[in-house]
C-alpha cells in the first residue's frame, strides 16, 4: 500500500517541489497491481487523469468506516470496458 499519515501542516506552493509528473491532472497512466476478484479485471488498461466533478485534483475521501481521508485520484477509462461477467 502506498498510503502514510504524515501529520498536519501548512504549506506555501512555493513551499512544493514536484518530483514526478505520474499523478498530474490529463496523466495517461496504466492500471496495474489490482488484486481484489471485483477489480483486477482493470489490470493492464489505460486511464487518465481526471479531476474530481466536485472535489477537484486530487481529492480527499473520508471512508465509511470513519477512518482517516486518503488521497485519492480520479481516473478514467480510455476505452469502455465490456462487461467482464459476460465476456
């Protein structure tokens, strides 16, 4: 997993330094390391990146379980997906 608390803080964007462009808003990227049965059928297709419709890039989500926000990405398929149950 690639997720870690750090803490709370404030920054200035002068204050940020890019270290690599991956996650960047109109990013192509390709879904990989998806285990789970309902979500490794993604594996291997291109997205991009997109930004959220009412949160923007990236986006903080709170899960249901009351745990802390994760930062999260939204992506979108290049091409539609057939239906895998059928496929």
């Amino acid at each position: 997993s690639r997720s870690f608390r750090v803490g709370e803080c404030q920054v200035a964007l002068d204050d940020i330094k890019p270290v690599h462009k991956e996650w960047r808003a109109g990013a192509r990227l390709v879904i990989g390391g998806l285990q789970s049965s309902k979500m490794r059928h993604l594996n291997g297709h291109i997205v991009h990146v997109c930004e959220h419709r009412r949160h923007g890039h990236p986006c903080f989500v709170q899960p249901s379980n009351g745990r802390k926000d994760k930062l999260t990405l939204c992506v979108r398929l290049d091409e539609p997906i057939p239906d895998h149950a059928t496929a």
